[in-house]
C-alpha cells in the first residue's frame, strides 16, 4: 500500500509525478505529498487525494527537474497534513517517502529523542529519515552509506526514496517487501511502485530485488547490496499499453473491469487452451507435472477475492485430481505452525503479486520444504518471483480496487492446472475431460452475454440500494461465489452483507430474516439445486426478499424469486465465472447510486503490502 514516484531527468518533474500518483492512488489516498529539489528543497503535502493537493498547488511555483511523490494508505498516523509523505529531516536537507512499515521504529524513536530529536509526525517514516540523518552526522558519511548502516537496524517492510538538497540529481532507493520499479529512459529514470506512471515515457524497467539500494541520477543507475557489492541491472520490456491503464470511457474502473471480462477470460485461454484437440498448454504445469501430480496434498494460500477463488479451486482440484485440499488464509497461516511436508504443493493465488501475508507465508511453507506455484496477474511482481512455478492470469492492469476481473481469470487459470493434472493422473475420464474443455473455451462467449444484462441489475440496484443488510447464500462451487458477493457489497456499498453455504443458514443466519432482508441465493442448475431450491423456500416462507443468480429459463428457481438476474447455462466447474458477474454488477450499481467512490472506497488499498 502507499504508492511511491520519483524522477531526475531534463523534464519537469512535477506534472511526471502528479500524474503518476494519480495512476497509483489505487494503492492508497488517504493524503498525497511532493517534495521538488530546485535551488533548496520544496515540500507540498496535504490530507486528502492526489486531485485535492494539485489543485492547491495551481499557481505555485512548481518548476523543477527532481522530485519524488507519495499516495498514502495509514499505517502509523491518522490520515493527516502533518502526518502525510514526503517528510523532512531535523536538518530540513532530507526529504523521504516511505512505503510500508518500520517495525521497531519505537526503540529507534526512543534513541533519537535520548538524542534531543523531536518529531513533527507521528510516522515511523520520520523516524527512520532523522535515524539515517544521525548516522550520516555522526559517522561523516555520505547518504548511501548512512542508509546501508541505517537499515541494517531497521525490522519491517519498505521502500523508501530519499533526496537530499547537497545532492540536486540524485534519488536514493531501497527496497525490503515493497515494490519498486525503475523505469529508464534517455538521460532520465523513473521510479514507480509500479510501471504505471512511467508507461508513456519508456518500455524498458528494472524491477528491484528486496535488500537493493538504487542510486539514481538522471544519466546513471547504480543497484548494490547491502554490502555495498554493485549489482548488474536487470532490464526488462514492459508489455502493458497506456490505454489498459485509463478508463476508457468508462466511468470508473471497476465497471470497465468488469465489462473487460470476456476479453480478459479469453486471453487467459488463449494459446493455452484447445477445445477441438483436446490440449491445455501450461509449461509452468508440465515442467513440473511429477510434482503437482504426486502432491501429498494441496494448500492454497491467499486473502480476499484470491482466497475465494482458492475456495473454488478447492472444490475443483478434489473432484477433478483427487487430491487432499486445503485453503488457507495466508495471514493465518503466516503465524500458525502449520504442518508443511516436501511433498505438499502449495498454490499462491495473488492478483498484485505482492501481498504482505501471501509473500510471507509463501516464504515459510518454502522453508518447510514446499513446491510454490504462483497463480498471479502482474507479470514480475514478488510472488511471481518467488514462486518456483507458476501460471499468470494476464488480466491486464486491474485498478478498481474492488478485485472483479481477476477473480475470473484466477478461476480460469485454476480450473486449466487442475485439468491437467488430472489428465496425468488418469482421475477424469476423457469425455468429461473434453467437455470441460469445451465449456472453458465457451465461457468467455457466455461472460458477454452475462454483461449485456447490465442496465436489468442497474434497476435492482436502484430496488434494493436502501437496505441495510444483505444475506448471499449458495452451496457447492457457488458456496464461494456467495462469499465474494457479499465482499463486493461490503467493499464499494458499505451494506452489511454475510456468505453463508445455504445449508448452513438453519444453523444461525436464518434468524435474521424478515420482510426487509434481502437473500441473494447464487443457485445455477448443479447437483445441489433442488437442495438450494429448498433453502429458498425456507427464506420465503420467513418472508425474506429472494433474489436469485439462476440459469437462463430456470422458471421454478425464478417463481420463488421477487428478482432473478439470469445467467447461460455451464457445467458447475465453470459457472463460477458466470454467476459471479451479476454480483459484482449489483455491488457496483448500488455502490454509484449511494454516492461513493467505488474505484477507492473507504480504508481500502488495493495491494496489501503491510501485515
Ligand atoms: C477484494 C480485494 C481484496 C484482494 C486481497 C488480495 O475486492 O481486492 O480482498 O483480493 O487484498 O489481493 P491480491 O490478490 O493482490 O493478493
């Protein structure tokens, strides 16, 4: 979380990185600071979003070729002016911002206030700026010395870029658990949390490795270690295009994600999946199908909308290969002492490829001995890295930060490992096997038909927006497309909303049921229907408001409906990716019409970098 920007170079540096923060505010906005090096450092920072500073600063003097610029999602600090990024050293020569956390900036506060320090903020960022400022005093080093020096002592996750007024061309980098990319161009470089705010500018980036300290000046870029041994930058080509970034003519990002998902499941299939010879082609699979196909057992680590798509995988993997499952909330996880073996295999699902706890708890299992296989969407992110395989969801960028479209594609690139590993283990016959092929391969066309019912759940919306709790149930494979509903809900409408497996609502849920609440049962045609079918006549009969994901010409389930969002009939492995849409269609509808900004709802940050 936080997003982070930098540039030196000939051009001016403010608009570079106005725009830039704009681009990552998905990551944070809870207040945005600039701080320019001309002639003396310059610092602008305020509570509020990237849009709000900018248009305080209208008319400032703002002229300068070296800046660095921060969006900020709270960890130490409320949301605050006094509190926001860049922060100043005592001396007022430094200027630094931060992303992620300083865990044991207590001790280091403590030292520097023994010292005769006073803070301004009530950051750990601050404190580690005057830490850095009090080795460079005392030992009479440069900055980059007194930074190495400095983060030997420091526990906890960062990024930090710094500059120092002595120093007017020079952006000094590390990293530990955070993201930092470093886009080249000619006699200039970019610094990013991600490609995003240097996309127009050059192709060409260097993603830095945890424990890398960069020294960036407009025509040079030195990466070293901690040890100060000098590292030989890895340059790499970015493939993502501008117009995957901007809206597009939609209104926010999460709608065009949402409408992008026939595209986006389609890519995901593509030069992978073939239907008519009956081929999945994934070398992250086949170059290590011994593994996958002899696991002991699977684990599943992720958070959120991936940790939903792990529920669905689960159910997949155990019917289709016949392996032991278990899915796990990686922050759970992390801190347990989980029982891991070498035989067990373990998949990360991530869309950033660089959340906190899944890094983190991916670390330990590998430790233990685990294989890792990485389901991830951004191409080079951490998890990506670290993982010893894996298979990418090519997504593109997702910015709402409601996760919608890789939700899909997460359950795409799932279904097609299990698939293929149950054709190795000889676990699913082939005719299933091909008509499973064949269902992926029609689900992108099914998706599109989904979406043209967007303007029907728009007037849902608008009937039930003023309720104040909602109830999601389902049961099998649409059991965690029930839980993801209510998340979308929760997330971007602020309604109370609970997933429950529709069998399990008799065991409490049931008792909040009356004419104002509204059940939205996810109940597609699959073997457990009749049983959901039952379920909706428990909620009626309590005069609960049912509405129901069904399959198209599904009367009975529509006759006990008061409103029914349709999708195309699927085998239930694949529904999931139908059923889903409607639910993140009504959430974003009723999130618009209640006034909120759903591409950054309150207190969320899209990529969860801290613990
Ligand atoms: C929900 C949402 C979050 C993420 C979660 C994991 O809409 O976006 O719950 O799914 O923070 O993030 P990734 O997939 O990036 O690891």
């Amino acid at each position: 979380m936080c997003g982070i920007v930098g540039y030196t170079g000939p051009r001016e540096a403010y608009p570079i990185i106005i725009k830039g923060l704009q681009r990552l505010e998905y990551r944070g906005y809870d207040s945005t600071g600039v701080a320019l090096l001309n002639h003396g450092l310059h610092v602008f920072k305020k509570k509020g979003k990237v849009a709000e500073l900018a248009e305080t600063l209208v008319g400032e003097n703002l002229h300068a070729h070296i800046g660095i610029g921060h969006t900020r999602w709270a960890t130490h600090g409320e949301p605050s002016d006094r509190n926001a990024h860049p922060h100043t050293s005592a001396s007022g020569k430094l200027a630094m911002i931060h992303n992620g956390i300083i865990e044991n900036y207590a001790q280091l506060k403590q030292e520097l206030i023994k010292k005769g320090y006073t803070f301004k903020s009530d950051t750990d960022t601050e404190v580690l700026l005057n830490f850095i400022e009090d080795i460079r005093k005392n030992n009479q080093c440069n900055l980059e010395e007194a930074l190495r020096i400095a983060l030997k002592r420091v526990t906890g996750a960062y990024v930090i870029l710094l500059i120092d007024e002595d120093d007017p061309e020079t952006i000094i980098a590390a990293r530990k658990g955070s993201p930092l990319v470093i886009g080249i161009g000619k006699g200039e470089h970019f610094l990013g949390s991600d490609a995003s705010p240097m996309l127009e500018y050059t192709k060409e980036v260097v993603y830095v490795n945890d424990y890398e300290l960069a020294i960036v000046k407009p025509d040079q870029l030195i990466l070293k270690n901690l040890g100060n041994e000098k590292i030989t930058p890895f340059v790499q080509k970015l493939d993502i295009e501008l117009a995957a970034i901007e809206k597009g003519g939609y209104d926010h990002f999460m709608l065009k994600e949402i409408n992008e998902q026939a595209d986006t499941v389609f890519d995901c299939l593509r030069g992978r999946l073939d239907a008519e010879k009956g081929t999945i082609t994934m070398a992250g699979v086949e170059n290590n199908i011994e593994k996958l196909t002899k696991a002991n057992r699977i684990i599943i680590i992720a958070c959120g909308t991936s940790w939903h798509a792990g529920l669905v995988a689960e159910y997949i993997f155990e019917e289709l290969c016949r392996t032991p499952v278990e899915v796990e909330y990686a922050s759970e996880f992390r801190y347990r002492n989980p029982v891991v073996h070498p035989g067990d295999v373990i998949f990360a699902i991530s869309q950033s490829g660089e959340t906190a706890d899944t890094l983190v708890a991916i670390e330990k299992a590998k430790q233990q001995g685990a294989f890792i296989f990485g389901v991830v969407n951004v191409v080079g992110s951490s998890i990506a890295r670290t993982s010893h395989a894996g298979a990418y969801t090519h997504a593109g960028p997702e910015i709402g930060v409601a996760s919608t479209k890789a939700f899909t594609a997460q359950l795409a690139v799932l279904t097609m490992v299990a698939l293929k590993i149950a054709k190795q283990k000889g676990t699913i016959d082939e005719e299933r096997y091909m008509h499973l092929l064949q269902e992926l391969h029609d689900i992108p066309a099914k998706i599109a038909e989904v979406l043209k019912s967007s303007e029907k759940i728009k007037l849902l919306a608008e009937k039930y927006k003023d309720a104040r709790d909602f109830l999601y149930l389902g049961r099998g494979y649409n059991f965690p497309v029930a839980l993801e509903g209510a998340l979308k809900l929760k997330e971007i409408s602020y309604i109370h909303a609970e997933g429950y497996p529709a069998a399990e609502m008799k065991h409490g849920p049931i008792a909040l049921v009356d004419e104002s609440l509204p059940v939205v049962f996810v109940a597609t045609k699959d073997k457990y229907h009749e049983k959901v079918v039952s379920n909706m006549q428990e909620i009626k009969a309590r005069k609960g408001r049912v509405i129901s994901v069904v399959t198209e010409g599904d009367d009975h389930s529509a006759s006990l409906s008061e409103s029914i969002m349709p999708v195309p009939a699927a085998d239930e492995i694949v529904a999931p990716m139908l059923s889903v849409i409607p639910l993140q269609l009504l959430a974003y509808y009723i999130g618009v019409m209640k006034g909120y900004d759903v591409d950054k709802p309150r207190n969320l940050a899209k990529s969860v970098t801290v613990e």
